[in-house]
C-alpha cells in the first residue's frame, strides 16, 4: 500500500523539480525544448540568419 501512496504523491505536484525518469522530469523537459526552439526561431526572424549563421559556425 506504500507504493500506491508514493505514486499519488508524486503525481500531486507536476511542477516539482524532481531528478530520475519521473513524469515531472518530462515535462520540464518539454518546456525547455519549446523555450529553446522558440529562442532559435527569434534569432532566425531578428537577425535575418540561420542560427548556425547567426553564431558563425557556417
């Protein structure tokens, strides 16, 4: 009955910062890929480059 307590308790806070392959972990994992792509794709319309431009790697 333990183990059925500590996946709700888990589960209450989607938010936490927890470490380990855990829901949470995902969707943090999301969020900063959208912030990443969103971030590249800003750069690509204010600089008039691509990123790998932008950073002179190209």
């Amino acid at each position: 009955m333990s183990a059925n307590t500590n996946i709700t308790s888990l589960n209450k806070n989607r938010n936490a910062w927890r470490w380990g392959f855990t829901p949470q972990t995902e969707i943090w994992n999301g969020r900063l890929a959208m912030i990443g792509f969103v971030s590249a794709v800003l750069i690509e319309v204010f600089s008039g480059q691509g990123l790998l431009h932008y950073w002179g790697l190209l």
